[in-house]
C-alpha cells in the first residue's frame, strides 16, 4: 500500500505517542476512509516485532529502506520536525520502555565483530584525592580504608566512595574550634571512565561523573556549604541552616534543602535539574537570584549571561546517577560522545551524515557497550567494526 507523506508522518508520531488532537482527528479519518487504511493501521499496531510493523508498511527489506532514506534525506541537514520523526520511522528504531530495542529475526546478520564489544567493560568507580600541598592519593574499590585528609582528620575510602566523619554543626565548642581554624579544601577528581562518590562531613552526598573536578573544604564555615564544580554531580544535599552553594564557571547554583544534578561538560551552559526541593541560580556575571522549581531544567549561558528555565521529564538527564544511560530523541554523534567517555574508548564515523541519526533507548549503564552497538547495527543496518578499543562506524 502506498501511503502519502503526510500520513507516514501522523503514524509515525502516533507510533511514538506524540499525536496532537488535531493531527489524531486527521488519522483517525484516514482510517476510517477505507477498510484497507484500518486493515493496514491495524496491523501496525498489533504486538508484533517493530521489523515486522516496518516490512507490512514499506514492503521492502530495511536495506533497501535505509538506502531509499539516505538518498532522499542524508543530502541535507535533518533538522525539520518531518525529517525528525521520518529519520525514526523510517529506521525503525528503538521503541520499547523496557530496554534497548533490537531485532532477533535471522534475516538481519549482525557481524561477529561486534562480539568484541562484550570486552569492553563500562567505567568502575575510581578517583584521585588531591590534598593541601598537592600530595594526590589514587582512591579505588577496596575494602574501608582511612584516608588522612589532614592532621586531624581521616576520612574512609570504601566501595567506590570517600566518607568524611561527621561533625554536627550544633556543638559550641567544637564551632568555636572551627572558626579559629584555616578552611582546608580537598579535591577529588574523576577521569574518562570513571565515577565516584564523596559524603561531606555534614552529611551531603555528591555522585561524581566521569572527567568531574570537585573542590570542597573538609569542613565547611559556619555562615555557609560551598563547593565548586567542573563536570558533571549529584547533588543530595543534607538539611543544614547554613546553605549549600555549588560553584560553576557559569554561575552559583544555591540550595534550601535539596536534589539536584549539575552539568558544565558545556562549554557554552551549565545545565540544572532539580528533583526535589528548592534552589537558585545566580549567573556569574549577575547578582540576581533567580529560583527553579522540581521538574524543571535551568540553562545558564555563557555567552549571554542568561538563564533559561524548562519544564521537562527529566528522566534523561538524571538517569546516569541511578545507574541507566537514557537518550531520548539523541542524535548519535551525542550519544558516542557519552560513550566514548563513559566506556573510554574512542568511536569515529565513516561518514558525517551518520552522525545526525536519532535514536530514543534506555540501557543498563554497567553493562558491557555490546547491546547498544548491536542495537545500531540492527536497527540502521550500518556497520560497526570494533578493533582494541577502537569502534568505527559505516554505512554498508
């Protein structure tokens, strides 16, 4: 059956749930047009193989549809809406809540190669503790270990996280003590490949991403909690009357009790999701206090100094620290790029154009990188060839 170019899209959107009323009105008379468009319909949408609902739709094999979408559509940018859902339709990518989505049909033959994959193991927790006169300690997963962070205080090192001991900000005394002392501040540093956790001496908890730089002192003022951050963290920041700041090139976030993730892997934004709680952002070059609400996702440009507030799921964006890595509608030059540092490895494209593919999936972050190279492959027919740590990318 063939079917206009304005109907492949209402299916396609309908097929990924984001139909409007007015655009649901038009299928639904489309449907009821002809008993053959609700036959067709129909068959679609019955639980069957997204491959099968693909071959019933075009009639032709996913080679061939991929050659027909490359020639038609890889000659130009693909940043309309049409090309956005056509790009997903078309290659009949990832749709499943469960996981990542991929075919087990014996008509598609993925190579050997790929087998490789299953070598290459996700990031462990692993960081370096830098010290006041720059004395460095490499922290790994290893029974409790003490840690002497200075003269009189010794953390403990132990499954991938570095533990301070607590010191309750409501004793006299020991405030008295601590304002005569000089603020020490440690620094704990991830690389490609790793992540690790610190928990602050009030009580806070940070998860550090890969390639993250956290400078904190190891026992916080009196007035105030401040900490500064390159990379990406998770903030669970324990109730305290002294506020929590977290320091970015961008601007201060600062919180009133509070879950939160903080990105500044941009060189153009810092990026803030709050989950739950309340906080504000101040850009750098600003003394304005501007707050966001759970749910929403802040932006603080670089360039023009701005704030930008959302409101969005923010599954995506917090995923990782819940141990998922969660793309949705991602290009795929975006998603190698998390890859690449995440699995430490180093992935190139035979082709530019490859590199606007769009992809929508979610995937076991401490999984082996096998099942979502065999999903690409599956579901584009591209080719993925897997040499050391070394992943190439190409159209067949």
């Amino acid at each position: 059956m063939k079917i206009k170019v304005d109907t492949e899209k209402l299916i396609a959107k309908y097929l990924l749930g984001d139909l409007t009323d007015p655009e649901k009105e038009q299928l639904d008379n489309w449907i009821k047009n002809s008993p053959q468009h609700e036959e067709f319909f129909n068959r679609l949408c019955t639980n069957m193989s997204f491959r099968k609902r693909y071959e019933a739709y075009t009639q032709i094999n996913s080679h061939q549809a991929w050659k027909r979408f490359k020639k038609k559509y890889c000659q130009v940018s693909i940043t309309s809406i049409f090309l956005k859902y056509a790009a997903i339709f078309i290659l009949p990518i990832i749709i499943a809540a469960g996981g990542w989505y991929f075919y087990t049909s014996s008509e598609i033959q993925v190579s050997d190669n790929l087998t490789l994959g299953d070598a290459i193991q996700p990031g462990i927790p692993k960081a370096t503790l830098i010290l006041a006169g720059n004395n460095k300690q490499s922290l790994t997963p290893t029974y409790p270990t003490p840690v002497k962070v200075n003269h009189s205080t010794t953390a403990i090192a132990q499954n991938g996280a570095l533990i301070y001991p607590t010191t309750p900000n409501t004793n006299i005394d020991s405030i008295l003590k601590q304002r005569s002392e000089v603020i020490e501040n440690n620094t704990l540093t991830t690389e490609q490949g790793n992540e690790f956790r610190v928990t602050f001496e009030d009580g806070t908890t940070v998860h550090l991403n890969y390639n993250t730089e956290l400078r904190y002192p190891i026992k916080f003022s009196q007035t105030k909690r401040m900490v500064y951050l390159k990379g990406e963290a998770y903030f669970k920041v324990a109730q305290d009357t002294r506020p929590f700041y977290v320091i970015t090139d961008h601007g201060t976030i600062r919180q009133y009790g509070t879950e939160f993730n903080v990105n500044t892997f941009s060189p153009e934004r810092t990026e803030v999701a709050l989950v739950k709680g309340s906080i504000s952002i101040i850009p750098t070059k600003s003394s304005q206090e501007q707050f966001i609400k759970p749910g929403q996702l802040a932006h603080i440009e670089q360039k023009s100094n701005n704030i930008s507030i959302h409101n969005v799921d923010l599954t995506p964006y917090i995923a990782w620290n819940e141990g998922r890595l969660i793309f949705e509608n991602r290009t795929l030059e975006n998603i190698v790029e998390i890859l690449e540092h995440w699995y430490n490895v180093d992935i190139s494209f035979g082709t530019s154009e490859l590199k606007q593919l769009r992809f929508t999936g979610n995937m076991d972050r401490y999984a082996t990188i096998s099942p979502i190279l065999k999903a690409i492959a599956r579901t584009t027919n591209l080719q993925i060839k897997i040499k050391g740590r070394e992943i190439l990318i190409t159209d067949n």
